[in-house]
C-alpha cells in the first residue's frame, strides 16, 4: 500500500511459555496492519530467553495459529530475514559486549547474591513495610574477593543495571500521550545461565532489527523506563512505543488462560471459528466503528483506516456473542462450495475421521446449513442422522412420542409418493410432499411432516426437512421411511 508515513518495521515478539495466547494475535493485528498502512516490514521474533518456562511445542503452535489467522510476517524464524537469527536463544553471543560495554561505562555491574539472600531481602522489606522494596546494593562497588567474606555469596554473578536516582519515568506512547511509570528496580540483565533477561534483549533486537514502532501489551508500560535507560546508555535511538489495552473478560478481569478458555487461541480453531471472523473480532476491540461504517471489515479495509490516535486505552470487553455472531456473518458470506470444503476439512481435523463417501455428505449439506450454522463445530452433530447408515439410525424416545394416529397413513402416502417423483431435489419434494399430505389428505403440516422428519433423522428436532431428504437421496428416505412403517 502507498502511504504518506516513512515505511515503519514493526514485530510481535512471543515468549514461547505454553500455548499461544489470544492477545498475541491481538498485538500481531495492530503490529502488521501498521506496518502495511506504511508500507514497511513486519517480524516475528521469538522471546525465549526464560529457559525454565520454555515449551518445545509452543513456537510452532505461534507459527501455525498466526498463519491459520491471515497474519504472516515478513521476516522471522522460520522465513529468515536480514537481521536474523529471529531467535533469542540464538542470538547469545550478540548480547554479551553490550553487557560488557554497560559494566565498563558503570551503568550495570555484578551482583553475587544467592536467590535465598534476595528471597530473604523481599520478605524483611514486606515484614518492615518499608517503602524502599527491591535489590539492596549489597553486590555495588565490591570486588568478587570483598563479596565473597559476606554470607548468600553464590560463584555465578548476574549483572543488574544501575538504576540512577533521576531516571526518567515518563515517556511518549501513541495511544495514551504521555504516561508515567514507576521507579524501577536494579533490573537483572544478565542471568547467571549466561541468557539475557527480557529487558536486555529487547532493547539489543530491537534496536538490531531497526524496530522503529514497539507495539506491545499495557503490561510492559512499567517496565518502559528500564528499557528507555538503556537505549540512552547504549547511545541509541528509541523506537516510538505505544501500549495496547489488555483484553478483558465481561466482570472487566484480565483474560487468562486458568479461567477462560478463550484466552488460548487455539481453543478459536478447535471450536470452528473462522479466522476471518476472528480477526475481525479482534479489529473490532481495538475501536468501534465511526458511523455509518460497518463491524463486518476486511483486514484490507481495517489497514487503510488505521490510526493509533482511535485505539481505545480502555480494556476491551471480549464480548463472545459479538464473535458468534461475526462468525455467522462470516460463515453465511462464503460460497457454498468454500463452506462445504470448510466444514470437511474441519471434521476431519478436529472432530473425526471421514470416508470419501461421508465427505460427500458434509460437504452436500453446506446449503442446508450455512443459514443456521455458528460454528464449523456445530455441523457434525446436525449431519448424525445423514452419516448413520440407514440400518442403525436409532429413533430417539421423545421423538418417537411425537408420532400421532395419522402416522401409519401419512408414511404409506408419502412412500408413494416418493417412489415415483422424477425431481429428487427438495423444491420438488417439499412440493409433491405438501400436494399429497396436506392438499391431499387434508393434514396440518405440522402433524404430517414431523413423523417424516422422525423417520428420517430420528429426532424431534432436526435441520430443514426436504433439504435432509435431498441430502440422503431417495433409497435411504424410502429405507428409512418404510423401517418407521414398519416398527407401528
Ligand atoms: N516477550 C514479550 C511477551 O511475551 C514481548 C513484550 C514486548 O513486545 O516487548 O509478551
């Protein structure tokens, strides 16, 4: 896209702790549709610099759910790039001077204290209720050998970051103006595993990467200040950030993945949603529609209006009949063949196994079901009765007890009626159907077509009728029609 802004670089930078989070396509949303309304680059860096929270399987989940949802990078782990490797583990080697480099200059220096001598400080400084909380400086100014005379010396140092005493704590974000963030504490740098914090390797990457717009979670404004320090210390210049509002359930609570299930973004593609609803949904959060412009709106769309001044600062409510319905919405707009193909492909990756000639059923019901349907999911449960064969279709009780006195007749005249129509299609059948029951046998078509709809799908409630017949063809109606007859 042309556009009147410098080409900006922009990425999503997940930690690969588990599976992948909704507010990570969220954070992607905003970050890709920027850097396409300039016309500049987006990238996907993976954080996983915490070795004790690492999940092996997580960055792929990462790589599959963003694809799955339409958002691709332009350069990252697994599609490579001029400033790669996009992989923080990979990359240890380019942290280490800039840790020297800090010490040398006396922004950062070493500290030797064992995780009880800190867990011990937390719990005097809660029990004291001092106002000062944090790292104490003990480790300051001294010498291994000094360090060493004094007890909770552990052999491998960290290095910490000497936080001054006039550290800026406001800066500029593009969505919330100006912003103020606590004071921050002597933030650890370099782990004694030899990793980088977060805090190091972002600011190194990003500035690395020619980052030149940090588009992340409200979470991080508190730690801002530390990274701002260190772009300063460095001598580097900061990218422009701005903090997008955490998602949040209905009561306002933070989403997490303990309490609800649509935290995982995977839990999104199992239930059936269809990405394009979903980023949709996700557009949505991040500001209503002006008036008279539709919430149904390709990324496209989405991308040419972007503007950080319209973003909310208000947690969006992440409002599940909203979705529902988006999804809906979405699922009624594909062609029916897209929908068919859709709904097979669904099945068999997420719900069951199907034969050819069962796909040729799901996919033959997509007519049937696109004006009811909310979620692919939903489609299997409404299609039992066409995937059963016709010997082990089971007629449900309260089914069964909605067959009335007319039932005997109604069956034995739409058998015939059925055994001789040229057009098995369901205008014709509901046509010849309605002729001979309710024109013909003078019934109300309530009464005449639910002991038809028992009998083909054994149930009291079931998707539209003719369309079912359509879908089974006439051998099985007639063998399903004339099993119901004769159980009477
Ligand atoms: N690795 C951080 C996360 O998982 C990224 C934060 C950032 O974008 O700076 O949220």
């Amino acid at each position: 896209m042309t556009s009147d802004l410098a080409p900006a670089r922009l990425r999503v930078a997940p930690s690969p702790t588990g599976d992948p989070h909704v507010g990570t396509a969220y954070m992607s949303l905003f970050n890709l549709a920027y850097a396409r309304r300039t016309g500049g680059a987006f990238v996907l860096r993976i954080e996983d610099t915490d070795r004790a929270r690492y999940k092996a399987d997580s960055e792929a989940q990462v790589t599959q759910t963003l694809r799955w949802l339409g958002l691709p990078w332009d350069e990252g782990p697994d599609v490579g790039g001029p400033y790669g490797p996009y992989r923080q583990s990979e990359r240890l080697d380019t942290y280490k001077p800039f840790v020297d480099r800090l010490v040398e200059d006396g922004h950062a220096y070493h500290c030797w204290c064992t995780p009880e001598r800190l867990a011990e400080l937390r719990k005097e400084q809660e029990r004291s209720k001092n106002p000062v909380t944090g790292y104490d400086r003990l480790c300051y100014g001294m010498t291994r050998e000094q360090r060493a005379q004094l007890p909770g010396f552990s052999e491998n140092p960290v290095v910490r970051m000497l936080v001054p005493d006039d550290v800026p704590l406001q800066f500029d974000d593009l969505i919330r103006g100006t912003v103020s963030a606590p004071r921050p504490d002597d933030q650890v740098l370099l782990k004694t595993d030899g990793f980088p914090t977060y805090h190091l390797a972002v600011v190194v990457d990003d500035h690395l990467m020619g980052i030149t717009h940090v588009v992340r979670g409200e979470e991080w404004i508190s730690s801002t200040p530390k990274h701002l320090l260190l772009y300063r210390w460095l001598g580097w210049d900061a990218p422009a950030f701005a903090h997008m509002p955490l998602l949040r359930n209905p009561d306002r609570s933070k989403i997490s993945k303990r309490r609800n299930p649509a935290a995982r973004l995977l839990w999104f593609v199992e239930q059936g949603y269809l990405p394009e609803a979903l980023r949709n949904f996700l557009q949505l959060l991040a500001y209503p529609p002006a008036d008279g412009e539709s919430e149904v709106a390709s990324f496209e769309e989405f991308v040419a209006g972007f503007e950080w001044s319209k973003v909310n600062t208000v947690g969006p409510i992440f409002d599940i009949d909203k979705l529902n319905w988006l999804n809906g919405t979405y699922i009624r707009n594909l062609s029916v063949a897209e929908l068919g193909d859709r709904l097979v492909e669904f099945v068999r990756e997420h719900q069951r196994p199907l034969t050819d000639a069962e796909a040729a059923v799901v996919r033959g019901s997509a007519a049937m079901l696109q004006p009811r349907l909310v979620l692919l999911s939903d489609a299997l449960d409404q299609l039992t009765f066409a995937l059963t064969p016709d010997a082990d279709l089971v007629v449900e009780d309260d089914a069964r007890a909605q067959l009335t006195d007319a039932a005997p007749h109604v069956l034995d005249t739409a058998i015939g009626t059925l055994e001789s129509l040229g057009d098995f299609s369901h205008e014709g059948i509901d046509e010849a159907l309605r002729m001979a029951l309710v024109t013909g046998l003078g019934l109300k078509p309530r009464v005449a077509f639910a002991a038809l709809r028992v009998g083909i799908t054994g149930r009291r409630v079931s998707p539209p009728l003719f369309e079912s017949m359509e879908l089974l063809g006439r051998d099985s109606v007639l063998a399903r029609l004339r099993a119901l007859r004769a159980s009477l």
